[in-house]
C-alpha cells in the first residue's frame, strides 16, 4: 500500500517535472525515440520482406525439389553439360525407388513454331511432361481434362495450353476440341490451365508467358534425344527435404557410378531448404538491426544519463530539502530513476509513434506491399521494455548520486 | 559563567522531545585547514522547553542547530534524542526521525518555489506513513492553524517574507513533532512580522512542544524561557531568560531609551521611568 503510494507520488511528480521542461525532455530522449523509432521499422521492414519472400516460396510450393545435371568445376570444360544432363529412364527410376517423393516429372523443352488456323507464333516454349506434373504443379484446370497416364504411355497428339497461350493465338474461349499444329504435328486441345505468374523473386518473374505442354513421350518423338532440361518432384512431406536430397543423391550417384570422392554430377534444390536458408537470413538481418538499435538506444540512455546528472545538480537544494524532511534515501533513488523512466518511456511512446506513421506512410508509398507491412507487436514490447530498461540503467547512477547526497551539504548548495 | 548541563537538572525527563548533548565536537575541513566550529557542547533540553540560543556570528549557533535536527554528525560526542543515540542510526532512520520528530525551520525559508504554500506544507507528509488521503486536510489545518487559510494555493513568489516563514512553520507542524527547530526564522523579517512569527512559536510552544530558536535578537530572545549563548563554539551562559545577566542589561538599557524618548517628547529632561518592572518575554519594542 505504502510502495504504492510512493510510487504514485513519484511518478506523478517526475511528470510534473518533465512537463515543466517539455522542449529539454523532447531534445533528452531523440536518441530513445530514434532508437524506438529505428525498432520498430526494422522490424517491420524485416517482417514484411519475410512475410513477402515465405509467401512467394510458398505459392511456389514448399515441398517442390528441381534436378538438373551439372558440370562439376573440376571437369568445366571438358565435358559438355548434355553429358551429364538427367536422363528419362534416371526419371523413372527415382519414381520408382525414391521413397521420400510421391510425384516426379521430366521437363523436356522443345521450342518451335505453333499455328492456330492463320495465327502462328514462333520460338514458343513447348514442354513435355508426365501427368505427375499436375500433382507437383498444382495448377489448376479451368476448361477440359487435365493429362492422365495414357496420353504419355500411348504418346497422344494432345496438349493442354494456358490462358495467355489462348489470347495470342487467337483462340476460342473454350478451345478444347480444336486442333494447334506445332511444328507441323497436329495436337487436340483437351485443356485449359490457368496462368500463373511466376515468383517475382525467380529469374524471369513477375511475367506470364504462353505455355504449351505435350505429354513428354510425344515430345521426344518431335524432337529426340536422351536427356531432359529438369525434373520436378514432390516431398512427401516438407520435412523430409533433406532426406530426400539425400535419397536421391545417392541413388543418382549409384546410376552413374560415382564412388568416393568424385563430384556429383547433378544438383538437388529443394524449395524447402530455400525457406529454411532464407529464415536463417532473415534471423541474422534482424539481430544485427537490433544491434544497431541496441547501439543507439545506448547513445540515448547516455543522453538521458547526462540530463539526470544535470537535474541532480540543479535541484541540489531541493533534495536538501526533501531529505531534511524526511525523505529516505531509497526515496530519493526512487524520485530520480522514476523520472529518468519516465523520460525514456515518453521517448518510447513518441518512437512507436514516428514509427507507426512511417510504417503507415510505406503502406501508402508501397501498396503492392501493404499486406505484409504492420507493425509486428513485439517491436512494441521490445520498445517498451528497452526504453524503461535504458532509463533505470542510466539513470541510477544519478539516482544513487543524489539519494548520497548529504541533507546539509545539498541544502547549502547554491 | 560556563554553562554546564547541569544547570537546569530537573527538568531533564527521558522522553518524546528531549535533547541530551555531552561532549559534541564538530570539525570542518576546509582544504589543509581545519575549522573546530563546536569544541565540546554539553547541553539538556527537556520536553516542552523553550530556548533560545544566541552567539556572535561564527559562535557554532548552525552547526549545533543542524546536529540537533540530525541533519548533521557530530565530529565527537553524544547526542540523544527522545532517549535515543543518534549516532547509531543510519540515514533512513535518522530520514524517519526528522520527518516525524523533528520541524525544521531554515532562516531561508526553503520552500519549493513551483509548488502552492499547500503543497509546500504537505511534503513531510509524503514521506512519512500517515495516511496519503488525509494528508492535504491535515496540511490545510497547519496553514489555517498559522493564519494562511486564505493563501493555500498561492505559490512562494505570490506571498510576502513573513508569509512564506509561515508557510515553512505549517511545514514544520504538519507532522506534529515533539520539537520544533528554527535557526533564525526572523533574520530575514521586519520587527514586526518578526514578532508574529514569534507568537506563533510561542502558540506551539503552549501546546506542549519543544521549542529551540536561534537568534541574534535580544528581543526575540526575551519570549524564549532560557537563554544559551556559544562563544567559539563552545556554551558560555545558560540561564532561565529573566536571570540571564545579558537580557536583562538590554532590557534596562532598552527602557532608559523608552523612558528618554518619553520624556523628550513631553518635556526635556523629564523624570526617567524605571525598568526593573519590565517582565521577560514581554512585548519589548526595537
Ligand atoms: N560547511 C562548513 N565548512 C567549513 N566551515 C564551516 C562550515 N559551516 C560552518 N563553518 C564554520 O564553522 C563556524 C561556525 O559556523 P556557524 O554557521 O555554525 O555559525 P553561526 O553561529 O550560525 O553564525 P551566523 O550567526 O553567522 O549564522 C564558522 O567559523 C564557520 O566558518
Ligand atoms: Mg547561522
């Protein structure tokens, strides 16, 4: 009950005496309101790109992993990459045996001429693929049938074409039924899938573009050879990204023979280790704003030191005074770090503030961004508790100079 | 003519409000010099006294008021409060023995400039374990108490000297202390707001109250029952105020002067008044 008294006593005066020097207590805390200031935008900014990046991994596909062969840096130069490029009946292999994937498809690109009646298109990427990729991709059907196992197993003249592929072709709105020649084979159109934009991150992004796929045995036929750009599987499970990176490196290894120490002639991503890296990142970005913060609310708590030395000094005889009243030294210590609490805390308060309008302003600024960008509430707290932490840090070595200070030496103080 | 603490014995009763002093040495350093202010002060003062300690300016009057109030150590000796050694209790206990044994109040009045004369008054209050409701009744009852009743939002600036040491002495009754402690509480007053300050000791003085005033003033020394006087810090008379050699030469010294104005203004060299009846503690103009 006493305790709270006091403490209402004191805070109630260390306003009174803040508010009768409200431009030197503004001027005080700059470095606390930057350093809030600074909290608080850091951590939105870090929250928002992170929030942005997962989202655009996500979509992507978390449990997505991409092969391809590759030259190791050794042998650069002395072989060519089609050498070492995935082979179809590797494909089928680790379809077959992988345990950690449940879908894989082959991404067998051909490029050619498409024609729709009198609307012909050139240099269109056409890829060949399994009815896996539905599954891995995701990608919605909006009109027809996506492609089914037959279709690949008795290399059919079909092919599914995007929404983008339509307007520049010049096709119907529902095209399943007619017939595109590509490359002067004769396809049926039996479906339409929605087109996606690509990550904005990836390279290429941000852009739709015409896609044609064909079922890939078909795609081999128009334009044979033994190896594929990619392959695209699915994880079983997110969390099994580095056991199937794993698993499928060594059975890859074990197709081409590689033993010891040679080099792998592939690379193995996976979506989910990507997210996995970027979260480290972002955990590292973030500790070093927070250092700098932690750097500046230092510089802040330093300024509030030297205000409250000021203070102590000039209200010398006043201490005199309480004290010869009665005033307990803890009380005084008390009076001094409520007040040098008080300060910092206002100064929290006005950072949170400058930064939830600068927040505000980048939402306005930055509208492609305004979902990811709010203040995450424990910058808040963090503010909070860091601006009262820095005023009973630096302020008690004033505190415990003027609760020592001895009633008839203060009072005769001038 | 060396005052001993013996000179008054029987009214020393242990107790609220009682000062034991034995032997009190205070030194001051000052760079490579020391300065002994207090070189052996052995005093008594009992409950309900009313002294006045008087002195040349140097004499130790401060610094024996000041280790009195327990603002201040003695270098060497004894002091005892209420029956308690001072010397054996830390700055939060001797903090709690001002605040509730003990008004001070300061030849320069000390009140805190930004806050009303109610405030003022009610500061021992914040620090002591009475009740925080009833604190600004009891403050505004000690102003009322001292004549300020229609003053209590008025800040220092705002009142006149005489109103501003009234401010200080409702500060130093609010707590009801045992004893109240004024070192020079007129030095910075006129003769007659001087003498309303003084009433209101002597007020005090009747509900029960110690009383120690310092003054230069033999007249404002006449209210106080006993006379101490210091010299070089140590205690050179300590007498009850209408046996005290010093007071009474002034007194007949101030009623030939009385009886010599008298007579000039009636008729030169007239009959001179004698001035033995002149009683201590009366009202005896400058
Ligand atoms: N803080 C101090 N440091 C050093 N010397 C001091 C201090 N305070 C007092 N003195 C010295 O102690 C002696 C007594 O001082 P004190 O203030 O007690 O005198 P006083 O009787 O109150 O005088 P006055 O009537 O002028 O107020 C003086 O010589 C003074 O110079
Ligand atoms: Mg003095």
């Amino acid at each position: 009950m006493i305790l709270v008294r006091l403490l209402f006593q004191t805070v109630a005066l260390a306003l009174v005496q803040l508010t009768g020097n409200k431009f030197r207590a503004l001027l005080t805390t700059l470095g606390i309101i930057i350093g809030v200031g600074a909290v608080i935008l850091t951590g939105t900014a870090t929250q928002a790109l992170k929030g942005y990046v997962l989202h655009q991994l996500d979509t992507f596909g978390p449990r997505k992993v991409f092969m391809t062969g590759d030259v190791p840096r050794p042998m650069r130069g002395r072989i060519r990459w089609s050498e070492v490029a995935l082979k179809l009946t590797e494909i089928e292999y680790l379809k077959n045996n992988a345990q950690t994937i449940d879908a894989i498809t082959p991404m067998y690109f051909v490029t050619g001429q498409v024609r729709a009646g009198e609307v012909s298109r050139d240099g269109v990427t056409v890829t060949g693929i399994w009815s896996d990729w539905h599954e891995i991709e995701k990608r919605v059907v909006t009109i027809g049938r996506p492609f089914i196992k037959v279709d690949v197993d008795e290399m059919r003249n079909v092919c599914l074409i995007n929404d983008k592929a339509i307007a520049e072709l010049e096709l119907r709105a529902d095209p399943t039924g007619d017939t595109l020649l590509i490359n002067n084979r004769r396809f049926l159109i039996v479906g339409v899938v929605e087109t996606k934009e690509m990550a904005a991150m990836f390279p290429g992004g941000g852009e739709t573009r015409t896609e044609v796929y064909v079922p890939v045995s078909t795609a081999v036929a128009m334009r044979p050879r033994l190896y594929v750009d990619f392959a695209l599987a699915q994880l079983k499970g997110t969390e099994q990204a580095d056991e199937a990176k794993a698993e499928i490196t060594a059975i890859l290894r074990r197709s081409r023979g590689l033993s010891g120490d040679d080099p792998s002639t592939f690379q193995i991503h996976t979506v989910q280790s990507a997210i996995e890296q970027f979260q480290a990142v972002s955990g590292v970005i973030t500790g070093v704003a927070l250092g700098l913060v932690a750097v500046s609310l230092l510089v802040g708590g330093v300024g509030i030191m030297n205000i409250m030395l000021v203070s102590v000094s000039e209200r010398t005889r006043e201490i005199g005074l309480r004290k010869a009243v009665g005033a307990r030294p803890g009380v005084i210590l008390l009076q001094f770090l409520v007040e040098a609490t008080v300060l910092c805390l206002i100064g929290g308060v006005v950072g949170v503030v400058t930064g939830g309008g600068m927040v505000a302003l980048g939402k306005a600024a930055l509208p492609g961004m305004s979902e990811y960008l709010s203040v995450p509430p424990w910058t808040i707290l963090v503010s909070v508790v860091f601006s009262a932490a820095v005023g009973i840090i630096f302020g008690m070595f004033p505190a415990i100079k003027a609760a020592r200070l001895d009633p008839i030496v203060a009072l005769r103080h001038e | 003519m060396t005052g001993t603490p013996t000179s008054t014995p029987a009214r020393v009763v242990p107790g609220k409000g009682t000062i034991r002093l034995r032997g009190i040495h205070k030194l001051y350093q000052v760079g490579s010099e020391s300065v002994h202010a207090l070189r052996g002060v052995s005093l008594d003062i009992a409950r309900g006294e009313f002294v006045a300690i008087m002195g040349a300016s140097g004499s130790g009057k401060s610094t024996l008021m000041n280790i009195l109030g327990c603002l201040d150590q003695p270098s060497k000796g004894m002091y005892e409060l209420s029956g308690r050694r001072t010397d054996r209790l830390g700055a939060a206990a001797l903090a709690q023995v001002r605040n509730k044994e003990i008004g001070f109040v300061f030849q320069t009045f000390e009140l805190l400039a930004r806050s009303t004369a109610l405030e003022n008054v009610q500061l021992p209050l914040a620090y002591s374990a009475r009740l925080f409701w009833g604190a600004s009744k009891r403050a505004k009852l000690a102003l009322e108490r001292v004549g300020l009743g229609d003053r209590m939002h008025h800040r220092p600036s705002q009142l006149s000297g005489g109103q501003r040491q009234r401010v200080a002495v409702a500060r130093a009754l609010v707590n009801e202390p045992a004893m109240i402690l004024a070192d020079e509480p007129t030095g910075n007053l006129d003769s007659k707001t001087s003498e309303e300050i003084i009433n209101l000791f002597k007020d005090v003085h009747k509900q029960g109250q110690t009383i120690v005033v310092v003054t230069h003033e033999e007249d404002i020394a006449g209210h106080a029952e006993r006379i101490v006087r210091l010299r070089d810090g140590i205690v050179v008379s300590d007498h009850p105020t209408a046996s005290d050699p010093m007071h009474r030469d002034y007194l007949e010294r101030m009623a030939m002067q009385a009886a010599r104005a008298a007579s000039g203004e009636s008729e030169r060299g007239g009959t001179v008044a004698p001035a033995a009846g002149q009683r201590a503690g009366g009202g005896v103009g400058p």
